[in-house]
C-alpha cells in the first residue's frame, strides 16, 4: 500500500507545475535501510486555501505494545479410570480334607477342604482424573514502546502560522481491525518551524503530542522531536 502512494506521490509531482502542491519527509531512526530513514514517512500535501495544507503521509501511527505475563509449561496428565474401595482379606494357608479325629466320614468333626486365599492390602476408593493436555509456557516480556502499528498512512492538515512557524494535526484514517480504539485516539497535535535552505527545499523541526491525554497509553501524550525536509512546487 505503502509502494502504490508513493508511486503516486512521484506521478503528481512529476505533472504538477504550481507552487500549491508540497511534498515533506521525516527521518526515521528506527528504519534499516538508509533511504527508508527518508521515505518512510514520505508525505503529499495541497494547499487548498491560503496557509492551509491538507494531504496524506505513509508515517505509521502506533501504539505500544502490552506487557506479557509469563506462563509456566504444565505436564501433560494421562486419564485414570475410577479405582472403587477394596477391603483388606488376611492371607489363608490351603486345608486338606480329612475325617476328623474319629476317622468316620461324615461326622461333625470332619473338616472341609480350603482353598488358600492370597492375602490383599485394603485400597482407598480414588476419583476418576480427566486427561489435562500439556501446555507450553509462555515467556514473559516487557511493554514495547510503539510496537503495535495502528495505521499504515494518515491525514494531515497543516496551517502556517507565519512563513517560518505552523500547526500541523495528523490522525489516521482508520485502525486495523484488532484495535479498539478509535482513529482519532490516536490523532497528534503540534507545532514546527521551517526554514528554507535552497531553492524550494526546507529544514523543518516538529514537536507533537497525542490530542487526548488518558487514552490508548495511559496519561502519556508521547510528545515526539521529528526532524525533516519539505518542498514547494
């Protein structure tokens, strides 16, 4: 998305012959490549009345990232049936048969032939346990400070207050769709100073602040220093 605006950023500049149209930049530390520290946050504005400019940039509008709180791994549990409680049998030695002390089958003293019994130690009744999947465990991180990207590209309106002096508010869009807050929860306000320094390209400095204090990142406004250049054509 990035790529097609600025395509079209170069294709407007290249047909427009008219000092109402500016194209501006900040420079962005946190990129990789070198000319990404330039364009990334390449913008196109219009002057659509005298002293105000409107347009779009590909500045990223960001929040920060919550903290995690870590997760210890569970072991995995294997389900274990219902075990029903077994009371305790006194081991038995077998008896032989016989016809007692008389000799005389089937007189009262005649002893009946018994079985050994094994002995078996009393088992307490134990509850049926589900089968619990093992969990991995999640490591803990810190709050990163605007790691979550919000928007890719936003609106700006710029007023110039004076030759050198402007306010400038920039707000998104839209959000992704995993954010819940609104686009303009996230709407910046501030005040820059330019300067020209050759032909029609401009140094510029800018301070500004998110709009609503107590929003998406608490009571912190991150107010932001940006560095920068501009051109009229």
């Amino acid at each position: 998305m990035k790529n097609l605006f600025l395509t079209g950023v170069l294709a407007i500049a290249t047909l427009a012959a008219s000092a109402q149209f500016m194209v501006v930049t900040s420079y962005d530390s946190d990129q990789e490549e070198n000319i990404d520290k330039i364009t990334a946050n390449l913008g196109f504005g219009y002057q659509v009345m005298d002293k105000v400019i409107i347009g779009l940039t590909m500045q990223d509008a960001t929040m920060n990232t919550a903290a995690i709180i870590g997760v210890d791994a569970i072991i995995g549990v294997v389900a274990v049936p219902q075990v029903d409680a077994v009371t305790g049998v006194t081991a038995v030695d077998a008896v032989a048969a016989n016809d007692g002390l008389d000799g005389i089958p089937g007189t009262s003293d005649d002893v009946a032939a018994v079985d050994a019994v094994t002995g078996v130690t009393a088992v307490a009744f134990e509850a049926a346990v589900d089968a619990v999947d093992a969990v991995a465990g999640v490591e803990a991180a810190d709050e990163v400070e605007n790691g979550t990207v919000v928007s890719e590209m936003q609106f700006f309106a710029r007023y110039n207050y004076t030759e050198n002096i402007f306010l400038q508010l920039t707000s998104p869009w839209g959000v992704e769709d995993n954010i819940v807050e609104g686009a303009t929860d996230f709407a910046r306000i501030g005040a820059g100073y330019t300067m020209n320094v050759w032909g029609d390209i401009n140094a510029e400095a800018n301070y500004s602040m998110l709009v609503k204090a107590g929003g998406v990142d608490g009571d912190d406004r991150k107010g932001k220093l940006s560095l920068g250049v501009s051109m009229n054509f």
